[in-house]
C-alpha cells in the first residue's frame, strides 16, 4: 500500500501496517475502518461534526460522474500522467489524489498502478465510496488543506481534479521532477444553468491565479488545456449538477432549478500541468 505518515500534531513518522492498524516508531496508531479506509483525521482538522461535502452533494457527483460525463476529461489527463517504465514495480510511482470525492478518477487513470495511489478526502461518505469502489487503493480520511501525510519528497505526481490544493504542502512532498496536475472548472463551465438558475452567467478564468499560486511554492508551469464539451442532460443529471456544485441553495433558485426540462449545457475545465523543479 502506499506509504503514509503520522498526522498527529508535531509527529512525522511512517506509518507502518501491522494487521489491520497502522503504527508508527512513537506509538500512534490508526485502525482500518470496516469500509476499507484509513481514518488520518485529527480534531484539529474537524471544524463541524460533518466536515466535507454533505452527502447529498456526494451522491450528486457519484451519479454525475457514473453517467460517463467526465470521460473526454480523463482522456485530455491522461498524457500527462507518469506511469511506470518496463521492469519497474508499479509501487516506483506513488500518486496523492487531493480531494478524490466519491474515487471515480482514481481507478479511471491510475488501475494499473493501486498499491502507488492513496485518495485523501475530507467527507466520510465520500471515502467510503471511494474504497468500496477501488479496494485495492489506499483512502485515506484527511484534511488535505493541512499537512499531507506523505513524507517529504516522497510522491511523483499529485493531483487536484477541482479538489484541494495546498501549494506548500503539495510542493514538500514532490519529488525533484514530480508532477503535479490541476483541474479547475472552465469559466464557460455549466454557463447555461448557472444563467437560468442563478439569472446571471459570471465568466470567470481561474487557472492563471492556481499557477501563481503554485510557482511561488517551487512549482514550475509546464502546460495548459482547456476542455470543452457540449452535452444534452436530462431534468436528473440537470438536478446533480446543481447539488455538486451548490448552485442550488436559495430557494428562488430551487423552484427555477425544478422547471427545468432538458437542455445543451457546456462542460469545461482549466487542466493544468506544473513540475516541482
């Protein structure tokens, strides 16, 4: 499995499995939940009794993502990711995805590589989901927004598909040439919903300010692609987007949202490729 560290507060140390707990060199210890994830979750990283996305928002982007409609995404990725060379162990390329949600992009680009990959989330029902998916992965209950639970410089490539993004940290546990691979939404992104739910249709690119961002952690702008895709949704897929995205909350915007029927909505996301130097 992936080699993880210790995340109680000023302890660094491997984690290392015996049985069905893991332990480190000064005695902290984490069992393996029933569900087949690792719970690293500190009190410290909880800031309400339910820290994540709420479940609905979960379900919502499961079901989105189980309609096939990221597909083309993946595909756009999928150069980018590092993969073994011949004659290598599948565990030489370790792989952080930060905030993998409900895990449908884990095995999507990595399956031929479970024992490298470890998923972080901050949502219980989303790891759950995640690791009853993909078995074979490590998933791992975190807060990515605070220290990773990688040792420094021990992960080739780390990823962010509209997840978290903490350059700091992201940048300590890069290895020297390591990848780091970022997804943000696009600003035509659900444009059409968001000017019939919302009455207004903002047009706001994000990915410049991500890689500012991550250069001043050490990281080094490599490439930039914008994936656009135009697709017709039905009055349910219409539903989950809203739910995962939270665009749905007044309730002005939940009887708009209700009359809509089917309709063209634009898919697009920033992706963007940086490189620890």
């Amino acid at each position: 499995m992936f080699e993880l560290r210790c995340t109680v507060r000023n302890c660094t140390a491997v984690l290392k499995q015996h049985d069905n707990a893991l332990r480190c060199d000064s005695g902290h210890h984490f069992d393996r939940a029933k569900a087949g994830y690792w719970s690293l979750l500190q009190p410290q990283d909880r800031k309400s009794l339910k820290p994540g996305d709420s479940d609905d928002a979960v379900l919502a982007r499961h079901r989105w993502l189980k309609r096939g409609l990221a597909t083309g995404l993946v595909e756009t990725l999928r150069p980018w990711i590092k993969t073994p060379t011949a004659g290598d162990d599948s565990r030489s390329i370790r792989t952080l995805d930060l905030g993998c949600g409900e895990g449908s992009f884990g095995p999507a680009l990595f399956s031929d590589t479970p024992n490298g990959y470890c998923g972080i989330d901050l949502s219980k029902r989303a790891i759950k989901l995640a690791a009853r998916g993909w078995p074979e992965a490590t998933w791992v209950l975190a807060n990515a927004d605070r220290t990773l639970p990688a040792a420094d410089g021990s992960v080739d490539q780390v990823i962010s598909l509209f997840g978290r993004r903490p350059a700091d940290e992201i940048s300590r546990v890069l290895v020297s040439d390591g990848n780091c691979i970022i997804a943000v939404p696009g600003e035509e992104d659900l444009i059409e919903l968001r000017e019939s739910v919302q009455q207004e249709g903002h047009r706001r690119s994000r990915w410049e300010a991500v890689v500012d961002e991550l250069s001043a952690a050490g990281l080094q702008f490599v490439e930039h692609q914008n994936w656009r895709h135009r697709v017709e949704l039905e009055p349910d897929a219409i539903a989950d987007a809203l739910a995962m995205t939270y665009r749905a909350v007044r309730h002005s915007q939940q009887t708009r949202a209700e009359s809509l029927t089917a309709m063209a909505v634009t898919l697009a996301a920033d992706l963007i490729l940086l490189r620890r130097s």
